[in-house]
C-alpha cells in the first residue's frame, strides 16, 4: 500500500544522495556564487524596485534569477553578453535607457570591486 511506494521513494532519495556527493571544490564554488549573490542583491537593493519595474515589467523572480546568474559570471565581458542578450534583449529594453544605464553600470562597479 502506501507504506510501501512512500519507503520505496525514501530509498530512492538515499539512493540519489549517495551518488550525487559534491566535491570540495563544487561545494566551495556554489558557496562563492552565494556570497556573490547576497553581495549583489545588497548591492542594488537602493534601486531593485525600480529595476524590477521597469527592466522585468515587475517580474521579481525573473530579477532575482538573472541577479543570481550575473552573480555566478566571472568576467565583466561575460556579464555584459548575458545582461545584454538575457536581461535587455529578453525584456525588450532599450540599453541606452536610463534605467538600463543605471543598472549596467551599478553591476560594472560591482564586477569592478568584488571579481
């Protein structure tokens, strides 16, 4: 009965757990992406509103999802392809826009800080 599928999805989990261990260095390198992240909400907080309203149509999810992806980018260069083509080109915004500008250039003062 239901004791049985409920035990068998418990193994199942064990199971899954079991062969996905990370490595230390997989470990470290999300826990890096995290503190990234956490930095650059704090970052922008002052102006998310107004980000969120204006580049993601009030969209916060999708705000904090290309947040948490910018975050995890090394590079500026490579920042700046995704937040053109993923950000401004998936929302339609203008990059030249004032909110656009502010926006690219708080998260190049970041990258500038903190990569």
């Amino acid at each position: 009965g239901n004791w049985d599928a409920e035990e068998d999805w418990n193994t199942v989990g064990d199971l899954g757990l079991e062969q996905g261990h990370e490595t230390e260095a997989e470990r470290e390198k999300e826990a890096d992406a995290r503190r990234h992240a956490d930095a650059l909400f704090k970052w922008l907080q002052l102006d998310a509103d107004r980000f969120v309203d204006e580049i993601f149509g009030g969209a916060e999810d999708a705000y904090e999802q290309a947040i948490d992806e910018i975050a995890a980018i090394r590079t500026w260069r490579k920042a700046t392809e995704y937040i053109e083509k993923e950000v401004f080109g998936r929302n339609r915004v203008d990059m030249y826009d004032e909110v656009a500008v502010d926006l690219t250039d708080q998260l190049h003062s970041y990258f500038l800080e903190h990569k």
